[in-house]
C-alpha cells in the first residue's frame, strides 16, 4: 500500500522573515506586585488584553506569509525511475565516477527537462534533476537501461496541490505490469526512448539527509552477504544513513534474507527500509523494520534491482543486523493454476517468505458436479484490514479479503468451482497465506468428523475433551462431563487436573476458586494450617513456619529466617516473593541485587517439539555440547565465563561411549544454527565434569552436572551467562518458561540445526505426580502443555528452563531432564528443579 503517497515532504526555501514584526512592551510586573486590589486587576486584564491582540497579530502574519504570500515559495524533491529502451546497460553505468555514466546522466537530465516541458505546471516549477543510479533493465528481452533520479521543483505554496498532481500524471498508466511495455513518451526525435517514467515522494525522515556518499553497489548473481557497519562486533554507528543497491540479471528478481536484525524499537529513529526500485520511493517501499521483529524476514523484488536503507540517529547499543542476498530466477506461471484433486493447498508465492509486490496468481478449483467446495486458510497476512481491499488482497469468488484475522476461516461455495486470485500492489508486502481445500458432498459436509459451527470439521474425538479445537468452543459447548473432568461455572468441562494449576483453563477462571483447604478469607499455610489472610505479609510467623511471611509484596526484615524466606548475604531474611535481580535494594545490604549482569539479553530495546527458530543472540546462556565425532548430544547453560551447568544423565558412560570423560566434550557457545560457525561463536574443551553424587540413573533424581571450561570465554551479547535462582526462589504454577535446544522435533524425529525455542507453562507438583504416576521427586519440577504438541525432547537434555522475572531479568528453574515420550498430551516435560542445587552449586564451582 501506499501508506505517502499524498504527503510530498517540502521544506521552505527562504528562511522566514521576522524582521518586521513588532513586538508588544509588556506591563511593568514590578508595578503589578506593589500595587494590589482593582488596579492591579486592571492592570492584569489589559496585559491579557495584549498578548491576545499580539498572538492574533502573530497568527495572521503568518496565515499570510504561509498562504497568500505568494512569493514564498517550497523546495519539494520527487524521486522516481525511467526505463529507456535505446541504450545498453553497461558495467560503467553503476560507477558513478565514470565518463559513461555522466554521459548518460546528462541525456537523462535533458529528457527530464524535456517531459517536465510538456505540462505548464512542472516546466514552471522545475529546478534541477540529478541521477542516481542507472540498472540493466528487465523489460522481456532484458535489454535497456534503467535510470533513477531525483527532480527538485520550487514552487509557490498555493500551487503545490497542483505540482503534485502533475508529478502523478507522469505515471504509467497503470502502475502496474502493463505499464512497463513501451509506451513512448517522447517525439522519435527525442535522445532517449523512454518506455515508462514513475515519480514519487521521498521518505520524510530522509529529506534531511544528504545522499549517501558510500552507497554499497552489489551484484546478486551469486549469493553473499551485508551487514550493519560494525557488526557483529560492535553496535553501529549513530546518525547514519546507509544504501545498498542490489542488481540481479535480467529476468531475475532480488531476494534478501535476513538472519538477524536487531535495532532500536523506535521506528521514527533507527530503522531499516527496503525498496522495490534503486531509489528511496515511498511508492516502492517493500517494507520498514525496526526493533526485534518476529515476522518473516525474506524479501523479494518485483524485478531485477532492490535497494536497503539504513537510517539511524543517537548512540545507542544494538547489534544491527546481517541478511544473505541472492537472485531467484522469473518464471511464467510461477503461482496460480487449476486444481482439480479433491483437495490440496495452495498459498501466496514464495510463501513463507512475504510475496513479491506487483504480482497476481489466479487459482481454478474444479471438482465433480456433485460436490460443494470449501477453502480455510491455515495462514494470513494479507495487506492492511479495510473493507474495500484497494492494495494487496485474496479474492474468493470476488469476495475480496484482506489484514490479518482470518486465519483458520473457512469459506465454502455451493458449486463444484472455485475461483481465487492473490493481487499485490507494488509496495508494503506481507508473509501471505497458505490455504487448504477439499470438496465435499453437501448432505455429509464432515464424512465420519464433528462439523463446527464455523464450518471446520475437527476428529470427533476431540469433541468435549476440554480443548477448544474448533476456535469458537463450538466443540466445547452442551457437553455432558465426564468423571474425569469438572464442570466450569460457564458451562465448559475441563480435566480435573487442571483445577487449581493457577491457570484460567475455564476462561471464566471457575477452575482456580476455592483451591486451599481453609474457608475462604483464610491464608494456607505450607504446614497445612488456616490463618487468616489478614495476617499474611504483617511481618509475624502466624502460621509456625514462616510461610505467612514469605511472597509478599512488600519487602519487611523479619525477626527470624525460613525455609521460605530470602536470606541476604548478610544472614538477614526478608519477606518479598523473589527480590533478587528485581531492581529495588531490599537486603539492608543490598546483596539481593548484587552479582545481576546475568539473565539479560545485552541488546535489549528494550529438542523442541511444537517450537520454532529463535532469533541470533536471543538466548545468549544456551550451550551446545558436543562429543567429539559425534556432533551435538546435550544443551547446558552459562553460569559465568568458566561454568556451564548441564544434566548429570548427559555425562554417563555408556558401553560405547565416556561421557564422563572432559576429554570427549566440546563446548560450542554463541551457537545459532548447527554446522555453521560464525564469528562470535566460541569453542572451548572441557577441563573437569562434575556430576552430583547422588544422581540415580533408574529415578534421574540428582540430575544435575557442572562443567568447567579449559579456558574462560569471552561474555558479550551472543554469550551471556543466565541468573540462578536462590533457594527460596518460587516459581509458581501456570507461570510461563521457555525451554530451548537443537533436540529433536518429533518424537524420534530428527535433531533442529536452527536453535529452537517454545512457551510451557510450570505445572504444579501435585498435579504432575498425578499425571507421572509418581515419579517427580522434590528435586523435580515439571513443566508442559498439557494439550500435548509442546515439550523438550531428544537431545535437549541438559539445556536450560528459563523464566523471566518481573524486571525482565531470565533465570534458570529447571534443566531439561526426561520425560514419558515427548510432548504427549497430558504428560509433562520433567526438568531438575535448581533451587534445590544452588547450594551444591555454590561448594562445587563457586558460582
Ligand atoms: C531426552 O531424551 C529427553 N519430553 C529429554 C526431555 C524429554 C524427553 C526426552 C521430555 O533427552
């Protein structure tokens, strides 16, 4: 879409004449303060008086020297291309130092002149024109040049309206493919045969800025790289703007990955901009990123060229970023087509990635007379929401769909034909869609399934199982309960086992009332007494065992210490819930928040099954352990620039193998994807292994090792060492966590490459021996989605549970240790529990 069209950036050419104006002498404020009563009241209304009269002055001046002034006139800079199909691209074209380019430049900046002298409007408003960059042009046959310039006009205020739309009227016809077949603007006479001419407006946020001087000129035909000045060593720079002009062969379209990006989260700041042409034209903005962004990062262009911008503004510490560039041949029919099976899927071209702009696809789905046809879309993210869809759309049947909020729709016709067509614009793309369909006969539309209100057909299995597997509950609806589930106060059955887990499974949080065994009003205590809840937090052991002075809000020294309570280095103890690393001092002598450089991303703007690919430096604890020859085996995390803390079950012999032995191990930090080093990955061998004396290796109870490093590792922001949690730290139920690996992505599936991450939630220790048959010990803390599809698995061992506290500090809860199978539905991931080892933790390695 073209989000600026309308807006042309402008800046006055003369500097505001201030010469004339008169200022009005104000009152005395001295004489005001000695004399009070109605003189002073009199005094005051007329100074009142003229300030107004001066602001009106003021305001009318320049209403006058803004509007009707009309010998002020604004500088406004339009910037566009001009395919010119007589001239052959030469490699000299791209140098901007040479004499070819001048040449052509110069023909250029004549033709210019010549087509502004065309229309009244702009040949009394121009100045001057200026080339840019020249392309190889990417007309069928591939020959022809490509310019891109910028024109600068100056033109009196009331007229702009008009030059802007004589700037439009240069346009193809129909911005879109068509336009770029030969239509001659000029005379034959003319230098030049121009075939399309596109003008726009700057970027805003550009206009200030001089062009950049070291423009980077990149050929994609074989694959490479570009990254942020100073990356990855370094933040990049302040107050910069930066250019990369990417050109591909003819009939070929650029595409740019990105493999990290990472900038301030402020988009008026620092922000990288991508373009569908040479030049920054608003109208051929492919996209804008800033922050962290969590949404596809592969951009193609419509043609052969693409250019990347970097604009950045004060000091700052971010990585930047790092994209692999490279040329993607283009093919008729390369989306679109009739589908005649019974069903299938079809998606937006080059889904993942975000399609290309300027491009259409047409579907036909056609199947037997008899059957209906119904489409759902598993993915979409198509242009901006509105109701007429002007940009980027899918249509179904010429209903038109846009935005992003008809994932898992389903749309069914009563005819055995479907037609749907994909349109983009030719600028802000998208990751698009990917829909399935399937033809149905339409007395039995879900043939042996449960058919949703909104059309889905789900396995009827799923029916009144607690899950909302139809996405409006329709499934959850009028069910009977089963034993093994309760009913919620709104109607829905949920599995007992999820009462009292301190998650809303019910949605109207009926599972998580009267969960302790005392009346309400009253406070559980962790040894089974009722007080009242009044008395919780007061700074007295009502309950006998401290656990009513524990978890509190407030930060109270109290007079004698628990098991339950937080101990300052000061052998004090404190009643807040978790005050290490949260930000205020709560200890008398502040050491809760001494030793806090861990758990923090340092450039924050701030096996897994079911996950997905975490981004580089997102979880800069996580160690990949590998036996030599072997490859990766286990995950552990950094507790500092010499430990790393893993499972004790990863360091056993087995028949084949010593893992017990240092020797065997290597450790690889900073890693992001398996197999492909980069530069601020670190290995280090492994100087001694200590594994906790009372692992039992039937129960994994004790599963938990230390591993020193044979040399200390430099900390920056891909390696950073994660919190550990004190004794008292409390990680309660239903609280999120992360849990992170290269294990496998499916039960005896394969390993991931690509460091994978996934949300679980903390599982209360009751529940979980419920689910376990009572095989978690103290030592144990369980973790999961109960719906099942989410879990550590295979070759995660070791690797770290991570929860971020209030401050956004991440500490180690668990490290992942075994499980029944991996990611079963009601069955847990079950990790060690570090709380319970941050002593043992301490004698050994000193950490
Ligand atoms: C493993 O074999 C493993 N689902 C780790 C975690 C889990 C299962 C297996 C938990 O390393």
């Amino acid at each position: 879409m073209d989000h600026l069209d309308s807006d042309e950036t402008f800046s006055p050419t003369q500097d505001m004449d201030w010469a004339g104006e008169q200022f009005l002498p104000t009152s005395d404020s001295r004489q005001l303060e000695k004399k009070p009563g109605r003189r002073k009241k009199v005094l005051i209304g007329l100074g009142l008086l003229g300030t107004a009269a001066a602001l009106a002055l003021l305001t009318g001046m320049l209403v006058w020297h803004f509007n009707l002034r009309h010998d002020v006139r604004l500088k406004r800079v339009y910037i566009g291309s001009m395919g010119i199909s007589n001239e052959p691209f030469k490699a000299e074209h791209e140098d901007p130092s040479s004499q070819q380019f001048r040449k052509l430049a110069d023909l250029v900046k004549q033709q210019l002149k010549l087509i502004y002298a065309k229309n009244s409007v702009l040949a009394k408003y121009f100045r001057d024109s200026s080339v840019q960059a020249f392309s190889e042009g990417d007309a069928d046959g591939g020959d022809g040049v490509v310019a891109y310039y910028q024109s600068e006009f100056e033109v009196p205020v009331p007229q702009q309206t008009s030059l802007d739309e004589a700037i439009l009227g240069l346009r193809e016809p129909t911005d879109g493919q068509q336009g770029r077949q030969g239509r001659l603007l000029l005379k034959p006479t003319d230098a030049l045969s121009v075939n399309s001419v596109t003008s726009g407006a700057l970027d805003p946020r550009m206009t200030g800025r001089s062009i950049p001087e070291n423009s980077a000129n990149i050929h994609v035909r074989t694959e490479g790289r570009v990254q942020s000045p100073g990356f990855p060593d370094t933040s990049y720079p302040p107050n910069i703007y930066r250019q990369w002009l990417f050109r591909a062969d003819p009939r070929h379209r650029v595409r740019l990955v990105f493999h990290t990006l990472i900038l301030e989260d402020d988009c008026q700041q620092d922000f990288i901009k991508i373009y569908d042409s040479l030049v920054p034209m608003e109208r051929r903005a492919l996209t804008e990123q800033c922050g962290y962004p969590h949404t596809s990062l592969t951009f193609l262009s419509s043609g052969n060229v693409m250019l990347l911008t970097l604009v950045t503004s004060e000091e700052k510490n971010f990585p930047g970023f790092r994209a692999i560039y490279s040329q993607v041949p283009l093919k008729d029919g390369e989306c679109g087509g009739t589908l005649t099976a019974d069903r299938g899927s079809f998606s937006s071209p080059f889904f993942p990635s975000n399609y290309p702009p300027r491009t259409s696809c047409v579907w036909n789905i056609e199947v037997p007379n008899e059957k209906f046809l119904k489409v759902q879309f598993m993915k979409f993210s198509v242009g901006n929401q509105s109701k007429e869809c002007p940009g980027d759309y899918v249509e179904v049947n010429d209903d038109r769909l846009c935005g992003r909020k008809l994932k898992n729709t389903v749309i069914t016709t009563k005819s055995n034909k479907m037609t749907i067509r994909f349109n983009s614009d030719a600028s802000y793309v998208d990751e698009g869609f990917i829909a399935e369909y399937e033809a149905f006969v339409p007395t039995d539309p879900c043939p042996g399934r449960f058919r949703c209100r909104n059309n889905l057909c789900i396995n009827s299995t799923l029916q009144c199982d607690g899950w909302n597997d139809c996405g409006d509950n329709g499934d959850e609806v009028d069910c009977e309960c089963e034993q093994s589930q309760f009913k919620c106060k709104n109607g829905l059955c949920k599995p007992k086992l999820w009462r009292c887990d301190r998650s809303d499974d019910c949605g109207d949080n009926s599972d998580e009332e009267n969960c302790g065994k005392c009346a309400d009003g009253e406070f559980s205590c962790k040894n089974g007494r009722c007080v009242s809840k009044m008395r919780k937090c007061d700074g007295k052991d009502d309950c006998g065992d401290g656990s009513d002075e524990s978890k509190c809000e407030r930060s109270l020294l109290l007079p004698q210490c628990s098991a339950f309570t937080f101990r300052c280095t000061d052998k004090r103890c404190i009643s807040k819930m978790n005050p290490e690393c949260d930000g205020p001092l709560d200890c008398e002598d502040g050491s809760d928040e001494a030793d806090c450089q861990c758990g923090m991303r340092p450039f924050q703007s701030s096996r897994i099954v079911g996950g997905q690919a975490s981004q580089v430096g997102e979880w800069p604890w996580q160690v990949s352990l590998h036996i030599k020859g072997m490859g990766h085996v286990c995950g552990a995390s950094v507790l500092n620039s010499r430990w790393l803390l893993t499972a004790a079950h990863c360091v056993q012999d087995s028949e084949s193998q010593k893992y017990s032995r240092p020797d065997q191990w290597q450790a690889f930090l900073g890693l992001h994807v398996q197999g492909q080093t980069n530069e601020w990955m670190v290995k280090r061998n492994v100087r001694r292994i200590v594994a906790h004396r009372d692992y039992n290796p039937h129960t994994y109870d004790n599963d938990i090792a230390l591993m020193e490093l044979d040399d200390a590792v430099e900390l920056n922001q891909y390696i950073w060492p994660i919190c550990l949690p004190s004794s008292t730290y409390d990680f309660p139920a239903g609280q999120e966590a992360w849990i992170t690996g290269w294990g496998t992505t499916s039960e005896g599936g394969v390993k991931a490459s690509v460091l994978q991450k996934a949300a679980v939630r903390i599982i209360n220790s009751t529940v979980c021996n419920d689910l376990m048959t009572d095989e978690v010990t103290d030592r144990m803390l369980c973790a999961g989605v109960l719906k099942g599809g989410v879990d550590a698995c295979q070759g995660d061992s070791g690797g770290p549970l991570s929860v971020t506290n209030p401050s956004g500090r991440v500490f180690l809860a668990g490290v992942v240790s075994w499980g029944e199978g991996c990611a079963h539905r009601n069955k847990a991931g079950i990790y060690t529990r570090v709380t319970e080892f941050r002593g043992w933790i301490k004698e050994q390695s000193g950490v």
